[in-house]
C-alpha cells in the first residue's frame, strides 16, 4: 500500500513539473510510505487477532475485493492521464 501511493505521488509530481526529484529524495518517500504501511498493517493484523475473528465474514472479503478494484481502476486512469496514448 505504501509503496503504491509512494509511485503514485511521484509520477504526478513528474507529471506536473516535467521532471523526477533527486534519488535520494525518492528513496526517502518510498521509505517513509513503506514504513507507515508496514505499521498500519501491522496495527490492524493486531486489531482482527485482538477481537478474536477467527471466520471471516463475505461481506468482508467483498468489500476488500471492491477496495481493490477500486484501487487499480485509479491508479489505471492515473497513469492514462500523465501518459496519454
């Protein structure tokens, strides 16, 4: 998930300046989005095992899957707007 929104806010910033930051810039937002997604997962891992779920509901796996879908349809279009056929 990080790593996703990382991509994401690097290729519009290329986008609307024409140009990529320095490396180390990049590498610094992919560390940080990387590091707060890994803790966010971790945190919520930590909430389903707290509450005790041991069987998962279909509604919960229908909406993680609409989340998904959701998720590439945007990132889709993103990328067909900074790179236009």
């Amino acid at each position: 998930m990080g790593g996703l929104t990382a991509l994401l806010i690097t290729l519009l910033s290329w986008h609307e300046a024409r140009h990529f930051e320095t490396p180390r810039f990049i590498a610094w937002r992919f560390f940080t989005f990387m590091a707060c997604g890994i803790f966010w997962g971790l945190s919520a891992w930590d909430r389903r095992e707290a509450v005790g779920c041991k069987k998962r509901s279909r509604t919960g796996n229908v909406v993680r899957f609409v989340v998904f879908i959701g998720l590439v349809v945007v990132l889709n279009f993103a990328l067909w707007r900074i790179f236009p056929s």
